[in-house]
C-alpha cells in the first residue's frame, strides 16, 4: 500500500510539472490565460498569421537585395567601380537586407516600438563603425606610404585604430538601449588602472615598443647586434622583438630591453667594412704580400671593389709581420659574413702558397756560438767522476801491498 501511494505521489509531481511547462510555454509565445483555459486552437492560427507575414517580409526584403546585387552587378563596368570598392557595396548591401529582415521579425513579434526603433538605430551605428574600419586600413596605409613610413608602424596604427573603433562602436550601439556610457567608461578607466599597475612591466614593454617603432633605429630586414644577440629582424611586436641568428634560432628579446641596450645596426648603410688579419714572415716582400692579397679581394664576388680595399701593415709581432686586410660588402651579405671571412683567409694563404710566401708559425730558433769566434770553456769534472777516481787508486794500493 504504502509503494502504490510513493508512486502516485512520484506521478502527480511530475505531472505538475508537466502542467507547468504547458503553461509557460503557452504563455512564453504570447497567450493569455482567462477563466483558467488555455486557447491552443486561436493561439496557433495566430501564430501561423504571423509566421506568414515574416515569412511574405523575408521574401520582399530578399528580393530587393537580390535586384540590388543584380544592378550593382550589372552597372560595374558602366560606373567605372574596381573590385574593392564592388566588394565594400555587396557587404552594406548584406548588412542593410541582414538588418531589416531583423526589423521585420521584430515588428511581428509584438516587440514594444521602442524597443524596435533603438534596434534600428543601433545597427545604423553599427554600420557606420564598420565602414570606418573596413576603409581604415586602406586609408592609413596610404598615408604613411605618402610620409615613407615602414610597415610595422602601419600594424600597429590598424591595430590602435580598429581597438577605438570597436570601443566606440560598442559605446554607441550600448547607448541606443539605455546604459550609462558614462559610468561605463569611467569603470573602465578605474579597472585600466588597477590592470596598469598589476602588468606594469607589460606596459613598459608596449611603450617601449611604440618607441622603437616610431624612432625607426632598425626596421624588420636589418641585421642588428642587440645584447651579443646577432641577427635579421623579423618581427617588431608591441611587446617583443624577434631576431634570426644565422643558426636558424628565433631569440625573443623584451622591447624594454631592447630600449635600454646599445643597438648596432649592421645594414642601416648601403655598405659596410670588416676586416680580417693575415701573417708572413720577416724574410718574405710586403709588396708581394700586399699584391696578392689584394687580387684575391678583387676575385671574389662578395666583396665591392668601391670602395677600394685595403691591405696594411698592423703589427710586427714575434712570429712575422701581421696585415690588417679591410673590405666592403653590401648589407645583403651580413648574413654570410663567417663564410666569407673563410674563404678569403683560404684563398689567401693558397695564394701565399703560390708565391712562395711563407705563413710563419710559433717557433723557437736556437743560436750556437762559432769556436773560431767564442772559444769553448773546458767545463770541470763533475764532483762525482773524481770521488769514483779516488776510490780507484786506493784499491789499487791496497792490492799492491
């Protein structure tokens, strides 16, 4: 007994929520509950009047923006219009028939007038914003292409310009329906603070960024030296910069640090000297040397013939005669600068070799005095061979007696 009435108890209770959602649900498309009855009958020929009328709206709506499309289409070749700005047309054409079959639905749903004429506005400010950043792009490219400015300036302006964009394209679509933009901004700008101060080396590092882009020191392509760091830029961030070594490794360096250190820029010029230092021998012509040394520079292709190249006597140290040997090359040959460097000290020490002109080596030369000039010195007998001669005699002695 007492099982049946827990299951009549389990199967009312579901029921009565059954009966809940029955009448939410009847409430939630509209209807009203009079005398307690639910009017499903009426209620569902209304529902269908209107989805005929979205649907008679959605076919109008689509059709004019069909015949848009056709005409814009069609007129393209007689209006001159590129295919940029085509495309720019065909989307606010999509946007406008987007927004009105919204409005449309909206007006069919027993939506409050109000709140239908804040929507309209609301994608009016919408549409404009998005205009303004599909056409910004375009716009500041062309202007810092006017004052020569480098592309990672350009970045960096789309990227602040699109940021205000979306915040004012949000502030005013928000406004439409009533908020506080005010208050809005103002807590923002109280969180922006307290963001500030928690991330500030990450702020430091955005301004830093800002810096080295708008300084211009080194763009993306240069080969720079930044902390014993050697390498082609290849990414100039708002928070970090990026440099390839010649091993093929990205090192990722902080733009803060990269304000504070000394940068070389190894390309900022049409052409740049190295140097490399060769050695002959004190008996060898430094004329020859010299000669030789030059020629090889004047074979080899990566190295510029003006300006002239050098080959100079830097030192006379111990073991020969030391040339300093300088060179120009094109910045586009930084990058392959340890190759080269091997293979001119390789092709001039084969040259050298050709020449009869001897690379010396750390040596140590021993010199002997001549007996007809410094005579000899008899050196006495060590201590030991004339005790062993006493000791012999005494034998001797002793044998004899």
């Amino acid at each position: 007994m007492d099982k049946i009435m827990a299951i009549t108890s389990i199967t009312e209770f579901f029921q009565e929520i059954a009966r809940d959602l029955h009448t939410s649900l009847y409430l939630a498309i509209g209807g009203s509950i009079e005398e307690g009855t639910l009017d499903w009958s009426s209620k569902s020929v209304e529902l269908v009047s209107t989805g005929i009328k979205i649907l008679i709206l959605l076919a109008i709506s689509g059709f004019l923006y069909w015949l848009a499309i056709y005409v814009l289409k069609k007129s393209k070749a007689r209006i001159r219009l590129n295919e940029r700005w085509a495309k720019i047309a065909r989307s606010i054409l999509r946007y406008v028939w987007a927004v009105t079959s919204v409005i449309a639905i909206m007006s069919q749903l027993n939506f409050e007038p109000d709140t239908i004429k804040a929507t309209a506005k609301a994608s009016t400010w919408a549409g404009i914003y998005y205009v303004l950043w599909t056409s910004s792009g375009q716009i500041i490219h062309k202007i810092l292409q006017h004052y020569g400015l480098n592309a990672s300036i350009e970045q960096l302006l789309k990227n602040i310009l699109s940021v205000l964009l979306l915040v004012l394209g949000l502030a005013s679509v928000m406004a439409q329906f009533g908020f506080d933009i005010v208050s809005l901004v103002a807590g923002l700008g109280i969180a922006g603070l307290a963001v500030g101060f928690a991330a500030q080396s990450t702020l430091a590092n955005f301004i830093a960024g800002i810096t080295i882009l708008l300084e211009q020191s080194f763009q993306v392509g240069d080969w720079v030296n930044i902390n014993d760091n050697e390498g082609r830029v290849v990414v100039i961030a708002l928070r970090t910069t990026h440099i390839l070594t010649r091993d093929n490794i990205t090192v990722i360096i902080p733009n803060s640090n990269v304000a504070s250190s000394v940068v070389t820029n190894l390309t900022s010029k049409n052409f740049i000297r190295f140097d490399i230092q060769m050695r002959i021998a004190f008996e060898d012509d430094i004329d020859k040397a010299r000669e030789e040394i030059l020629q090889v520079l004047s074979d080899s292709e990566a190295v510029l013939n003006r300006p002239e190249s050098s080959a100079t006597v830097a030192e006379i140290g111990e073991y020969g005669v030391y040339f300093i040997v300088r060179f120009w090359v094109k910045p586009a040959a930084v990058a392959r600068m340890p190759k080269i460097k091997e293979d001119l000290r390789e092709n001039i020490k084969r040259a050298f070799d050709a020449a009869d002109i001897s690379t010396p080596y750390p040596h140590m030369r021993l010199l002997m005095p001549r007996e007809d000039v410094y005579p000899i010195v008899t050196k006495p007998k060590p201590l030991a061979t004339t005790a062993q001669t006493v000791s012999e005699s005494l034998a001797l002695n002793k044998d004899q007696h």
